[in-house]
C-alpha cells in the first residue's frame, strides 16, 4: 500500500480520484447488489474478498466511503487485506442478502485455495525514534479489538503546536475525509505513515518535505467533539500502538 517508488503528483491524482469517489458515495443512496463474488457480510460486519475497494464494500454494505473509513480507521488510499473485517452501519437491504445466499447455493460447488491475508508484524520497539507529536494527556489509548481506536487522541487547548514525529514528505493536507476534521498525513519512507487528524489550522501543503519536530498544524476539534489531536503511526498500511514507540527527543 504505502505508496512505494510513486511520484507524488501521481500520488496527488490518485488522492483526488479518492476524494471525487468519497464524496459520490457520501450522497448516494443506492443499495447493495448482490453477486456471485461478494464477500461475507452479516448485516453489521463486513469480511474482505480478494479484490473488493472501499467503493465496493459501500455499494455492497449501503454504509458511504467516509462512514467506512471513519469507523475503521482507515487512511487513504484506503488498502484493504483480505479477511479484514469492517464495521458498517448494516443498511443494505436484507433482501439482497438472501439473494446472494441464492445464488451460491445454485452454484456448483468448487474446491478452492483459501486466500491468503497479508500479516503484518510490528516493528520491534526503538528500531525507529518517533518524537510525541504534541503535549498533553492521552485521553484515548490505542486499541488492539476490532472497530478499536487505531491511533491515540492528546487533550490540549486550541491553537496548541502540532509537529511532525519524524521527517519525511505531506502526502495529504486537507478536510475531505468525514470524521478526521482538518487533516495531515506525512508519508516518511515505504514502509510508515503517520496522521495528524481534527486539526484547527494546517500549516503545510502536499508534497511539501518536513523535518522531525516541525511545526505542521494547530490543534483544535474539526471533526470531533473537543479540542485533540489524533495521532495515527502506520506501518506497512497497518496501525500500530504510538506510545510504544513515540519519545521526547531523538
């Protein structure tokens, strides 16, 4: 996922498809179709099929892309593993469930390889120094269960200094993505991404290189209920525990 050897303005048109794709879900109201190809879904929880997008699973699911990923925690571009499960808000119709069970039982049954997810194995702890990315108290950890907070939430006051953990290039600056408010992600190599979410003002523009403990935005509650930050640390796409790796100084 994590966008390797690929040139940001590239990334910056992928980026814009993405958003053009969020905002068409956002209003649409069409229900799930169902097909021979779809994954397991239960009216509440979605399993991922090789092959399915977020755009997919919310034409399937009748929960939008932004709803998607903000009950789940996801980033863009929105790299989904097969096996994944994804909390919706279970209002695709029943009806096109049924269909799909229909439809499996009228087809002939055939022996099949079961798929492989992709497993990722955190990072041992010191491998890499991230600095905290502000001051105050964690008033949210990070969880480990499924449909959990994938990053930690810092209390602190409107206007408080955000800065960057570790050096790398903005990858996205902007408020597009439903729940996340004003946000920044920096991408720092192939393999981490951090985000930087419910900001009050952005202080960088994509594509735009940041040196560790740069200053990059201000905090604030756009897209949350009081003033906080967000702080996500992924690596190789998934989220991992911040606070087991983030530290004062390098």
């Amino acid at each position: 996922m994590l966008y390797k050897d690929i040139p940001y303005n590239r990334w910056k048109i992928i980026l814009c498809l993405l958003m053009t794709l969020l905002l068409t879900a956002c209003s649409s109201k069409n229900t799930a179709k169902s097909t021979r190809n779809e994954g397991s879904f239960n009216g509440s929880v979605y399993t991922v099929k090789r092959g399915d997008t977020l755009y997919k699973v919310s034409r399937m699911t009748g929960t939008s892309v932004g709803e998607l990923a903000r009950m789940n925690s996801l980033p863009p571009p929105y790299k989904l593993l097969v096996g994944q499960r994804l909390r919706t808000k279970g209002t695709a119709s029943r009806t096109a469930s049924k269909n799909t069970a229909t439809a499996r039982k009228s087809t002939p049954s055939r022996q099949t390889a079961p798929a492989q997810v992709a497993k990722v194995t955190a990072p041992p702890v010191g491998s890499r120094c991230w600095l905290w990315p502000a001051k105050g108290k964690v008033i949210e950890g990070y969880s480990y269960q499924d449909g959990g907070n994938k990053g930690i939430d810092i209390a602190g006051s409107r206007g408080q200094a955000i800065y960057a953990s570790g050096p790398g290039t903005v990858v996205y600056a902007g408020n597009q993505l439903r729940g996340y408010g004003n946000l920044v992600m920096i991408k720092h190599n192939e393999d981490y991404i951090t985000a930087y979410a419910h900001n009050d003002t952005i202080l960088v523009s994509n594509g735009q290189k940041i040196k560790a403990g740069q200053k990059i935005a201000t905090m604030g509650n756009s897209g949350t209920s009081s003033v906080r930050l967000h702080f996500q640390l992924r690596y190789r796409a998934t989220a991992i525990d911040p606070q087991r790796y983030l530290k004062d100084s390098c």
